[in-house]
C-alpha cells in the first residue's frame, strides 16, 4: 500500500520532527532529494525559473561536492537548500557516529541548517541530538516518482489531496529523470489549479511557521 500522505498520528510519534507548515500564504513547500546531478539538476532549475516556482534542495555532501556551480546557482536563484548527508547513508544501517560524521562533513559543502534523513530513516537517539543543530524535515506528500510501479496519472489523482502547508517530495537523481520531466509540469501545474503557491523552506520560515498534523 503506497500512503501518499503521511499519517496523521506521525508529527505526535515524532515531534522534533517537522512533517508540515501552517502557512499564512496559501503555500505548499515542493522539495527535492539527492541532487545535485549533471544529469537533471540544470533541467530542474531551468524548469523552476521558467514557471517562477521556488523550492528547497535537500542535497548530498558528494553531489555538492562535485557541482559547485549548481549549488550556487540554486542559492542564487532563490532556492533554498538542506543538508540530505555526505554519502546519502541510510540512518538505521550505520552507527549513530558514523552518521553524525556523515552530516558534519556534508555541511562543509551545503550551508544549511535546515537536514532531511535519506530514506526517511532516522533512529530516535539520532534524531535527538541533530534536532540540536538542525530542523529536522520530513514531509507530508510524497510523489512516489521513484517508483515505475506508480503510473504517473496516479501520482496526479494524489496530488488532489494537496494542501497549503504541505511538504511535497519528489527527486533529483539519476532514476527518476525521465518520469520527473513529465510528472513535475504536470504536478505544478496541479498545485497552481488548486490555489496554491510555492515558497521555500528557510531559517526565517523556521521562526514563522508551526508544525500541523495532516489528514
């Protein structure tokens, strides 16, 4: 069973965590993983510029590391960007030294304190003591665009069930390049139907916003 929307008893589970905004804009907070790659990331931004949406790059330290100017691009274009690890390590696969390590040394590449745990696997004792430094993102709408399994018209129906406040997430990798050029116009496209605008997660928003529960 594929849950689009997370469960609303999550942000209650795990507090620290923040799986949604309340937004006095009428906003969603559309964000991307894993990039950034030679592959998709310059077709993203350029899509993102033609249609004037802004969104938050949740980057891995290695990707960073071997485009620069991609990642100053998105900072200078108004996006706003997180910290996804060094080597996008699964958080219940490795220690929590290992994994502390690992987003220490992505921060040298991603200035941000703003992280999101690859997978969405993060043991609580780790949770913890990154929440000291960082807002823990999650998210409420997940796009499945990883997925070949998902038709995309699926993804579409889902999307219906957007709303101002929620963190969407689809990707930056190699995987989904070729579904994510046909299922993010189309998702834009579906979000500005409904009313809705895009802003970015940042440092200011942080002290704006408050976590909601989602139905």
């Amino acid at each position: 069973m594929k849950l689009f929307r997370t469960p609303i008893y999550f942000p209650w589970f795990f507090p620290r965590r923040r799986w949604g905004f309340s937004s006095d804009s009428n906003s969603v907070f559309l964000t991307f993983d894993d990039g950034p790659t030679s592959e998709l990331t310059s077709w993203i931004l350029d899509f993102l510029q033609e249609e004037n949406v802004k969104a938050t790059f949740f980057c891995v330290g290695a990707n960073a590391k071997s485009h620069p100017e991609l990642m100053n691009r998105m900072v200078d274009e108004g996006h706003s960007i997180g910290n996804h690890t060094m080597q996008h390590e699964k958080g219940t696969k490795v220690s929590k030294q290992e994994y502390l390590r690992s987003i220490e040394e992505a921060s040298e590449y991603i200035n941000s304190t703003l992280f999101r745990p690859p997978y969405g696997r993060l043991p609580m004792n780790f949770g913890r003591e990154i929440s000291r430094d960082y807002t823990i993102v999650m998210w409420s709408w997940l796009s499945y665009d990883y997925d070949p399994s998902v038709p995309i018209e699926k993804v579409l129906d889902q999307a219906e069930r957007i709303k101002a406040g929620d963190v969407l997430v689809v990707h930056d990798n190699v995987k989904v390049q070729e579904r994510i050029k046909v299922l993010l116009p189309a998702l834009v496209h579906k979000i500005r139907e409904k009313g809705l605008n895009f802003a970015v997660i940042s440092a200011y928003r942080q002290e704006r916003l408050s976590m909601v529960p989602h139905t």
